[in-house]
C-alpha cells in the first residue's frame, strides 16, 4: 500500500475500455481527478458510448480516441489501465508492454492502493451472492463494507478517495479482474473460491487450465496470515498448499432463499465472516435473513398464484440446473435460451427432457442448440413477448424463472439489459413496484 494521490499525480495515462455500464466511465472521472492527461480509447464508437462520454464532458484533461484503438495512445504513457475482458494478448497491450509500460486493471489497482483489508470471492458461480452475503453479515456486525469488484455500475477504483469511511473492502472478483491481481502479485487477504465448471471457453480458447489458473489469483500470492475458503472439490482441483474447507451450515439454519446451491453459498460466506471474526450468532441470523440479490433467483413477485424469479445471471447450464432443481419439476415454466458460449448443454436439455419442464427459447444461437435436443419448444424473440407466452402457458402454483443458461448478445445489449426486461415486464404485469 502507497499514498495512492502521488501515485497518480501528474501521470498521462491511457484507459483502454470505456463500456456503457459505469465502471469504465468511473474509472475515467477518477483518473481525471488525479491525474495530468488521461487517454480514454474503445472499440465502440461515441454514438455508442453516448451515456459514458456525455459523463466525461465536463473533463478538459480527457482525450477520446473511439471506434478503434491509436498505437500512439499506448507509447510514452506512464500506464495503461486495461478493462476487464480485453485479452492479456492483446496487441495494444503487448506494444505498451514492449515499451516498458505498466499495464494494470482497476480492481487490482485499488487493491494495491488501499489501505483496506480485502476480503475477495471468485468462482465460476455463486460469487455475487456470496459476495453479498459476506458484506450483510459484517453490515450486521456494525462494520462498514466497501463493496466492489465485479459490482454493476460500481468504479472500485474511484473508491480510493473514500476509504477512510470504510473498515473492510469486499470485492466480487471474476477471472479477468485477477489476471490484474496477478500482474502485481496480490492476493485478497480472505479469499473464497466457491466453485469452479466451464465458462467463458471463447475467451480462454477451451483451455480450462488457462480459466483456472486465472481463477488462482485469488490466493496464489496471498501471505503469512491470510486465509482461503473453499470446497474439498476447488481445493482438490486449483491445489493450494493451505485452504480451509468450508463446513456445511449447522443444523437447523434455515435461509428465505431457495436452491442447493444457496446453501453451499452460504457455508463460504458463514466460514468467510468467522475468519474475519465476526460472532457466530450474528452470521448465522444474517444468512437466515439475506435476501435473493438481483438476477440470483430472485424473487419479483405474484400473480394469479404464479411466481416470478428473475435468475438471469445464469449463463452456463450448470447455474440453469441449479435453478432447476430449486422447484419441482412440474411447477417450473423455463425462460431461457440466449448466445452461444461454446459450452456443453447435455445435462440442462437431458434434465429438462428427463422431467418434462416446460420451457420457452429466447432466439440465438444458443437456442438453436437446444433445439435439436428440444425441438417441441417454441422460439421467441423478445423478452416482453416470452414473459407473455409464459404467463398464457403457465397455471396457478407454476414458478416463471428466466434462467438463460447462455449468454445475452444478440436480442439484448447485455446481461444487465436482459435482467431490465424482463423485471420490467414483471413489475407491470404484477403491478409491483
């Protein structure tokens, strides 16, 4: 940890991704705030990232280099900030790399910066909901949570100019945030790998062992002192020398939330918040209270007797199956179906074929796999329209889960996008608000 202002001051920097979901704009107004000259470059173009440049006019220090990338931008800068999701092979990247420029991510750089103790949770599921059971349980504990990482809307870096007003930062970490990790040869000090199945494989180029060594991060340079929360599973695949296995949740600890998959969420956070030191009690009725986070089978609301669970966060098939298997199977109207990520799918279709779920398909290509498998179900192409069918197919008791198992792309801007639709479609059907 270093004074994080004379890191930054007097710098030219350039930030390669700027996004529409906030973070990169974030990251870009602090830079700006701190920094002499900031280089701001995407792949979209302006009209694209109208929202996120309109939120960096004000900035006079701020040059944008849009709809494509400068190699001028990525030599004689002191830095580059790279967004997650940009490949480490990049070719801008390695021209600045050749140059002896430093490349960082945000995350990890608040992480290096801040004088917080870190508590960072990773997997290829379960991170969110993890993520934010740990920081209910230290909210109840009268502690003040910075929460950040993979968090929507959220520039982790920008939270440097506030840690003072926290005790502990907890940060949902995804594999591309701790490549940065890496690079500066940091771990969290409580680390928690929930799980670990295939994903991301177009990225990774179906090389799992590339997927899990990123994953790693997560403890790999963790010191003397620190701790690692995990599964028998995790530990037996990523080998850490130390891990401590989260025990199952003690009998008679009942959560509001449903699914198998909550309750091992909840061992991690249960056996992360004692590492921290929190008192038994107080975690035990925290998880018994904590409330479905935003697209993790969430409850929207009623109507007619049916329910509504907004689950969209599921992009691979195991995360569908785990929904799936929260209900019974008869009472389940499945709204899924999406972009295809290269991921096996054999055990959804076979499950929802084995117990004759109903389901509707949201186009893509995705789909388009299903439908071989699952050729009786009918295709829709928008998600006002599929929340429609599923209603008109649906009976009192049934549970309508969007639960994609694929990715957004292609009738939806983003996951976030696909998640807005369909609560928004919800909440005027329910009337909710």
């Amino acid at each position: 940890m270093q004074n994080y202002a004379a890191f930054f001051k007097g710098k030219t920097v350039t930030l390669m991704g700027l996004g529409l979901l906030g973070r990169g704009a974030g990251d870009a107004a602090f830079l700006a705030r701190h920094c002499k000259k900031v280089y701001v470059t995407d792949m979209k173009s302006a009209d694209e990232l109208r929202i996120s440049v309109d939120a960096l006019r004000a900035f006079p220090n701020i040059e944008f280099y849009l709809g494509g990338h400068d190699e001028r931008i990525f030599e004689n800068v002191d830095f580059v900030i790279k967004g997650a999701g940009i490949r480490i092979d990049n070719k801008y990247i390695a021209h600045a790399r050749a140059q002896n420029i430093p490349v960082y991510m945000s995350t990890a750089l608040f992480a290096h910066l801040s004088p917080l103790k870190t508590i960072g949770v990773t997997g290829t599921r379960g991170k969110t909901t993890t993520t934010c059971m740990i920081a209910d349980i230290l909210q109840r504990a009268g502690k003040k949570i910075l929460l950040g990482g993979n968090i929507r809307g959220v520039s982790t870096l920008a939270l440097l100019d506030s840690t003072e007003q926290y005790d502990v930062a907890v940060l949902e970490l995804d594999s591309w945030q701790l490549q940065g990790f890496e690079d500066l040869h940091i771990s969290p000090n409580i680390s928690v790998f929930t799980n670990f199945f295939p994903d991301h494989m177009n990225y990774y180029d179906d090389d799992m062992a590339r997927y899990l060594f990123d994953k790693a991060g997560i403890f790999r340079n963790q010191k003397t002192g620190d701790t690692l929360i995990t599964t028998a599973e995790v530990a037996a695949l990523a080998k850490p020398l130390h891990a401590v296995i989260a025990p199952a949740l003690p009998v008679g600890l009942t959560l509001k939330i449903p699914g198998q998959h909550n309750l091992a969420n909840a061992a991690l956070a249960r056996a992360a918040a004692l590492a921290y030191g929190i008192d038994e009690a107080i975690v035990d009725n925290a998880l018994h209270d904590f409330q479905s986070v935003e697209g993790r089978l969430q409850f929207v609301g009623t109507k007619n007797g049916m329910n509504f669970y907004n689950d969209s966060n599921a992009t691979t098939q195991e995360a569908t199956l785990a929904a799936l298997t929260a209900f019974p199977p008869e009472s389940i109207m499945l709204i899924f179906g999406g972009a295809d990520k290269g991921l096996p799918i054999d055990a959804m279709t076979g499950f929802i074929a084995q117990h004759k779920i109903r389901g509707i398909l949201i186009k893509g290509t995705g789909s388009d796999r299903v439908l071989k498998k699952l050729p009786h179900l009918p295709v829709i192409d928008s998600m006002p329209k599929a929340v429609r069918a599923a209603v008109a197919m649906a009976k009192t008791g049934d549970n309508i889960i969007l639960s994609p198992a694929f990715a957004s792309f292609g009738v939806f801007q983003n996951e976030y996008d696909r998640s807005d639709q369909f609560l928004a479609e919800v909440l005027a059907l329910t009337g909710n608000k």
